[in-house]
C-alpha cells in the first residue's frame, strides 16, 4: 500500500485539489467559472509537467545504466573474473590502466548518483560491487596506490570518503 500512494503521490495530490477545487466551486459558489478553469489548467499544467520531468529523469537514468553497464562488461568483467579465478595474479600495464579506469567509471556513478540521477538502490549495489571488487588483491594494491596520491584521490569526486574502506 505505501509503494502505491508513494509511486502515484503526484496523481494523488493533483485529484485531491481537483475534488477540493470541485467542491468550493460547485458547493460554496465562491469562485468565478474564469477562475475555476485557470485553477484546473493550473493544476493539469503542474501535474503533467511533473510526469514529464520524471519521464525524461527515467530516461536519462536508463541511458547512464547501460552507458556504465556496457563500459564494465566491455572492458572490466573479464578481466576481473580471470582475477577472481586466480588466473590473473601479475598485471600487464594495460590491464593497471583498465583498472584505474574502472575507478574511474566508479566515480563517474557516484558522481550521478550524488546529482539524483541514479537511484539510491542502484548505487548501493554498485557500491556493494565496488567492494568486492576491492577485496581482490591486484585491484587493492592498484586502488591503495591513486588514493594515496591527494591530488589522484580527489579526482574521484568524494568516491574514496563513500567507500570509507580501510584496506591496510
């Protein structure tokens, strides 16, 4: 019940004022007909301007989802399986580069998240990726390595202090 009236609160409101509006309109003939229908469009205005903005933030969240989803399955996932199988111990120099992208790409997520346009459930299972990821060694060592760096770390965009991951 609480998911409902969360996920259609705007229709809610909207039909709540339209009955209030309906009700001093029609009961206590205290609004002009000019006035009552202003009020409606303005109302109509608000309600299907809100769709839209939640419309096209569905949009650009579903595009940002794919975008960072298609980075990591094109360049990261097997990468990290082979580390994670134990097949991968000593890293080529390209492969440390992957990696410190795939930080990267972390905090290009964070970063929209911070900006509302990845939901909180969303993140806190790519946070929760991130830290796995984290717990492998070659990814560790590569991670302990730029965060050191203060200038490297704070490129990350407040990343480094989200993850609050004591690797010592």
């Amino acid at each position: 019940m609480k998911k409902i009236i969360t996920n259609n609160l705007n229709t809610l409101i909207a039909s709540f004022l339209l009955i209030l509006l309906g009700v001093i309109y029609f009961k206590f003939d205290k609004i002009s007909n000019s006035d009552f229908l202003g009020i409606i469009a303005a109302i109509a205005t608000i309600y299907f301007g809100i769709l839209k903005y939640r419309i096209e933030n569905d949009k650009v969240f579903k595009e940002l989802f794919e975008s960072f989803n298609k980075k990591y399955d094109e360049d990261l996932n097997d990468l990290f399986n082979e580390i994670r199988r134990g097949n991968k111990t000593e890293l080529t120099e390209k492969e440390k580069n992957q990696v410190i992208d795939y930080f990267n790409l972390c905090a290009e997520e964070y970063l929209w998240f911070l900006k509302g346009r990845i939901p909180k459930k969303v993140w806190e299972a790519w946070k929760s990726g991130i830290h796995a990821n984290l717990q492998l060694k070659e990814i560790k060592n590569i991670y302990l390595e730029e965060i050191q760096k203060k200038e490297t770390s704070k490129s990350y965009y407040g990343l480094v202090e989200e993850l609050n991951i004591n690797l010592n």
